[in-house]
C-alpha cells in the first residue's frame, strides 16, 4: 500500500520539480458524524490501487463550515483507479456522505503541485497551509526553491511544499505554501524557526508581492 501525504510523490529526500495534480472536495461533517466518515472512506478507498498518487482524507481546522476533505493526487497522465469500480458505486459512495455532510462547502478546488520537497509521512500528519495570492509566480517559485533548498536541515523531515490553483482557489487566491509537522504546536515552532532565518528574508525580499489570503490547519486522518 502507498504511503503518501497531502498531494504527495513517492517519499524522497529532496524534489522541486513535481507538477503532480490535486483535485480537493471539502466537507462540512454533520457533528458526531466524524467516525462514520472515515470508516466510509476506508472502506471505500482502502482496497483501491491507483495508477498513480492516491487519495486521502483530511481533517481541517480554523476555515469556517469545512471540518473535512478528500484529497486526489496524482500524475495527470497516469490517473485514477487500476480497476474500474462496478456501475452504481460512486453514486452510492456520494450518496452516504451527502448523508453525513450538511452544509456542503462550494469552494472545492483543483491544484497543481509546483514545487515540493518530500519528509517522513508517517511522522508528520499536521499540516499548515497558507492561502496566497502571488504577482509574480516565476519569481515567487525561484524564491520558494532557493528557501527550501537552504533549510533542509531546519525542515528535519518535514514536508514543504508551493502549490498553484487551477480553479476554484479559495477566495480567489493563487496559490498556496504548505508546511508538515508533528501538530500544531510542532507547526507553530518550526515557522518561527524558519522565520528568524536570513534565508527567509532573502526569500521575502525575492518573491515579489504576495497577499496572504486564508490560514488553516489539516492532518491526515486516512490515506491510501
């Protein structure tokens, strides 16, 4: 069984280059439904083989009327399932978590995966994602290599990642940064950490402008 996180390629030390694809259904779970959504999705997902990446179920805190999504990545030349599931089985997978979701949240979204580099996925589960929107993004992902590649060693395993949106970016904006760690207070540490090094200020004074959009918190509930 693959072990990936969060839009994700195979576990490596180091990789800036991936443009894998993400596509991001949030969920707003109905109270005390929690547990009933995740043995739905293991139980849906977890036989599953995929071409390529996988799919994962996320917990998410601090965004207003999504406590939940469902994660797809992958290459998009090589995507989906190896077997087709039997006719009638998406519609009664969505059927049973309409049942569980209620309001569901418009804002879904479709990524692509620009810049990443790669941790231990089993460790770090907890997520920060800052939602941006950049002027410049050849000036933004140069910046956001260089930060990355000088930080490794601050960074300990920790997955750190520049994403583009496709479509359907959350209150328009363009892009977003992601940052694994242990939890929240692991999460917390680390950015201070990052941010009292030279290296971010040579990042800040390379990226060009960048309006930071909406912040929030997801950790890896399933994966598959």
């Amino acid at each position: 069984m693959k072990k990936y996180i969060f839009i994700l390629i195979a576990m490596i030390s180091y990789s800036l280059t991936a443009q894998n694809s993400v596509r991001v259904y949030n969920q707003n779970v109905i109270p005390g439904k929690a547990g009933d959504v995740v043995n739905l999705f293991n139980n849906f997902f977890g036989e599953a083989e995929y071409k390529s990446g996988g799919v994962m179920l996320q917990s998410v805190s601090f965004r207003n009327n999504v406590t939940h999504r469902i994660v797809f990545y992958g290459d998009p030349s090589n995507w989906g399932e190896v077997e087709q599931r039997p006719q009638g089985a998406w519609s009664n997978f969505l059927g049973q978590l309409r049942n569980l979701t209620f309001p569901n949240p418009q804002d879904s979204a479709l990524l692509s995966i620009i810049s990443w580099s790669s941790g231990d996925t089993e460790e770090f589960k907890a997520a920060k994602i800052w939602d941006i929107n950049v002027e410049n993004p050849s000036k933004m992902k140069a910046a956001f290599d260089e930060l990355t590649e000088k930080n490794q060693d601050i960074l300990g395993g920790r997955s750190v990642g520049l994403v583009q949106y496709d479509a359907g970016g959350p209150d328009g904006a363009t892009h977003g940064i992601v940052l694994y760690g242990k939890n929240l207070n692991d999460l917390t540490l680390k950015e201070r950490e990052i941010r009292s090094t030279k290296q971010f200020a040579d990042y800040v004074s390379k990226r060009g402008n960048v309006e930071y959009v909406k912040t929030y918190i997801v950790n890896v509930v399933s994966r598959f």
